[in-house]
C-alpha cells in the first residue's frame, strides 16, 4: 500500500533543495545589510519628513530585518 506522503517523499528526493543564498555567502551579505540598514536608518534620523519615510526608512527596516536573518543564521542559531 502506498500512501500519498510516500510518494511526495520519494519525489523529493530526485531533487533536493538548493539555497539561494549559499552558507558561505550569508555572513557577507547578512553583515552588508546590517551596515546598509544602519546607514539608512541614520540619514533618515538627521532628516525626517514624510518623503524619506518610504525613500530610506521602509528600505532601512527589510534590510535590518533580512540582515539580522542572515546573520542569525550564518552564525549557527536557526530560526
């Protein structure tokens, strides 16, 4: 009797997963937008207005956030 979960088992195993970004790339890149993000987050701090909100804070946020993923991650921690 084959069961549905075995099938998708035993197709997934002709191909396996292949990360985008690779385990030897993710400290750089994770370091990269962290210094980036922190870049951004002071030059919107010295000049704030409704425009660089969405020019530099938005920006400063998703690489602060996909920053500290990789960085999480390049350092052994999985979330």
């Amino acid at each position: 009797m084959s069961s549905p979960l075995l099938d998708v088992w035993e197709a997934a195993s002709a191909s396996p997963f292949h990360p985008t970004v690779g385990k030897q790339s993710q400290l750089p890149l994770g370091f990269f937008l962290l210094a980036i993000s922190f870049l951004l987050a002071g030059v919107f701090g010295l000049n704030r207005s409704f425009r660089n909100l969405s020019l530099l804070a938005v920006p400063a946020s998703l690489a602060f956030g996909f920053g500290a993923v990789y960085m999480i991650c390049a350092v052994g921690v999985y979330v």
